[in-house]
C-alpha cells in the first residue's frame, strides 16, 4: 500500500517532510512549498534537497510517489485580469519549484468561476494550462476533484474531462480524486467499483494519479467539503478501506488530509496529528474504536 499523509515543509524543507512521513510510518507524503494561502516562498536548498532523496532511499520512500500540492490562492478561472495573470505566473514558478525538488506530481485546485459563467471560468482554466504545461515541462499537474462549494470548478467529471480534452499536452495533466470532494459532490463512493467504472467512461481511470483519502462530515450531494477521521464520518472505515485497497487503484499514492486531534476543541493549543495512527488501522485493516482516544494519549505521554 503506498500511502502517506499531509507533512509540513518548514526550516528542513523536504528533508523535514521526510522526517514527519517516516515518523508516521508512511511510504509517501503530500507537502505544500511554502504557506498554502500566501506567496511567501523561500528559496529551494539543494543541500537539504539531497539529503531529503538519500533519506527517501534509505527508508523506500520513492520519490515519484510524493505529492506535492499547489498554493489556494491560485484561481485559474479567475476573471480579472491581473489576478489571473498572478495566478498564471504564480503557478509556472511552483512547477519549477517542484521540478527542482524532483517531484513529479503537483494538486491543483481548478479554480472557481466568482460569479462568471462556468464555461467561460473552464476555458479560462484551459487557456492557463496551457500557458504553463508545455513539452519540456517535467512534472504533471494533478486536477482535484472538488465538493462544489460556492463557485467551485471541478465538482463534477464532465468538468474535469473538459479541462483535460483541451489540454495540448495531455501526458502533463492527471487528476487527483478526494474521497470526501466526491462525497460532497453527489458521488456514491460506498460502490467504488460502480464510480470507477463511471470515471473511466467519462475520463479515463489512467488519469488517476493521487488518491486524497478523507471521511466526510457531511451527507452525499451537500456540497460543503468538511473533513472527517477517518472511521468517524459518514462514509464509515469500511468504504475508505475499499477505496484505497482496490485492486485497479493499486499503484496510486493515497494520501491522508485528516483533521488534528482537537483541532475543533476549545483548547486548540493541543492538537496531535492522526497519520501515525491512521495509516497503521489503515494497513491492518481494522477500525480502531478507541482511535482519538489512543493519539491523544500517545502524544501526552511523549511530551
């Protein structure tokens, strides 16, 4: 199983992100290159970089697994013209970013259409890619399958398979799925076999690259996008445990965007990250009923 979750990318930059990873037990990992909702970045430190890879090996942590996801402030459907060309640069920098790490596999969010038509917001996407995909491009741009809040492009596969049929160059352009977008989306992913069947009749399986696998808060069709623990949504353990071990989806990375524990407590200064814990029920295969319980004591007793 090759699955990871959500890591940080502080002062060690990748070399830190495959300290936490490995310290969840994960075998891949999902990192932000600098804060998600501001342009703020630091310059990539090859030194740390090679000792990130040389760790990666020791630990078989292969890097074309990692993730790496694009900033929330890029809006490629955005209708003025000078934040779109923000957008549209914003984006070409994190892609050499990216390639400058190694990493083969950027998240993006599609984008939201602000009060324009939804057609003209996805040719506005199509038109960015473009811009920034081209043949020596080294890295692939994963769409998100989105919960369709608000304004949100990607809420549905017609919209994805849209973006991608008019994209030029097609070998740079996947999709990520999120287990909890799809729920929220209307998609009943509880018949996994049954939505993967539809994906590739309107996309194509091949597209699918990543795997962000979260429960949801939320009923099917509400369209809200509130992650859950897994085991402690309304998707249930049984139905997360059928999408990441499905037999078609073997070789895509799965990555983990749970909730902290106490992230939504009054006390917030106490809050403990889940993956550990997580990705061991996950491999076992096993709910663990006393799961919240058991992370909060874990990091208690290790302070």
């Amino acid at each position: 199983m090759i699955i990871g979750s959500h890591v940080s990318f502080g002062k060690e930059q990748l070399l830190g992100s495959v300290k936490e990873a490995i310290s969840y037990g994960a075998n891949t990992f999902m990192f932000y290159t600098g804060a998600p909702q501001n342009t703020l970045r630091k310059s990539i430190d090859e030194n740390l970089s090679k000792e990130a890879r040389k760790l990666m090996k020791e630990n078989d942590i292969d890097i074309n697994n990692v993730i790496c996801h694009a900033p929330y402030i890029i809006n490629l459907a955005n209708n003025d013209e000078s934040k779109y060309n923000f957008s549209i640069t914003f984006l070409k920098g994190e892609v050499t970013r990216c390639e400058d790490l190694g990493i083969k596999y950027l998240v993006l969010h599609p984008g939201s259409s602000v009060g324009l038509d939804r057609n003209i917001a996805l040719d506005n996407i199509v038109y960015a890619l473009n811009q920034v995909l081209k043949s020596e491009t080294k890295i692939m741009i994963l769409l998100e399958t989105m919960a369709g809040k608000g304004t949100e492009i990607g809420r549905s596969l017609e919209e994805i398979k849209y973006i991608i049929n008019n994209i030029i160059e097609k070998g740079k352009i996947g999709v990520c799925i999120d287990t909890c977008h799809l729920n929220d989306a209307g998609y009943n992913i509880k018949e996994f076999d049954n939505f993967l069947d539809e994906f590739d009749k309107v996309v194509g399986i091949n597209y699918i690259k990543c795997v962000h696998v979260n429960d949801s808060k939320n009923d099917i069709n509400t369209h809200k996008d509130r992650h859950a623990n897994i085991g402690y949504g309304t998707l249930g353990f049984n139905t997360i445990l059928n999408v990441i071990t499905n037999t078609r989806l073997k070789d895509v990375p799965k990555i983990l965007e749970t909730p902290y524990i106490g992230e939504h407590d009054e006390d917030k200064e106490r809050i403990y990250p889940p993956y550990k814990f997580e990705i061991e029920m996950l491999r076992n295969g096993i709910f663990n009923e006393n799961l919240l319980e058991d992370i909060r004591n874990y990091y208690k007793n290790l302070k």
